[in-house]
C-alpha cells in the first residue's frame, strides 16, 4: 500500500461474496503502475471470516489510498458484465 494518499481518486467497486460457510471474500482492482497507463490493473482481494471486517478493512484500505468512497456491487453483476 502507498503511504501517500491522493484525495479524490473517485470510487473503488468491489464485490463482497460468501466463498463457503463463515469465509467471506471482498474482490476489487488492485493498484496498476501510474507509469504504465495502457496496463489494467490486476484483480485484488481481501478473506476473512466476518462480513463486516472483510468490507471495513476493503474501505479503509481504500480510503487510505485516496479513493472517496467504495461501491459495493452484487457479484452476480460482476459475473454477467464479464459476458
């Protein structure tokens, strides 16, 4: 993580999923090379066994990079925008 954060980076979408009985897993895009601009970000993520921490930490770590806010989307949207 980058200790320097730069305010106003717009919102961070992430997706908050139930992988098996009591394991959560929240997925978003992980932070790309400012320098390689052509170059997608590659998918990150964060397990833990509470919903709730799982997208506090997701929020903090977003807020700590700048990001305004995050944009919790249902998986399933995720799944059919993939098509």
């Amino acid at each position: 993580m980058r200790n320097d954060p730069v305010h106003g980076r717009g919102v961070l979408k992430a997706t908050l999923r139930e992988v098996e009985p009591g394991l959560f897993k929240a997925d978003y895009p992980g932070e790309s090379n400012p320098e390689q601009a052509d170059v997608e970000a590659l998918p990150d993520s964060h397990l833990g066994d509470d919903a709730a921490g799982v997208k506090s930490w997701v929020e903090e770590m977003a807020a700590g990079l700048g990001y305004d806010r995050v944009e919790w989307v249902p998986p399933e949207a995720t799944a059919s925008e993939r098509r």
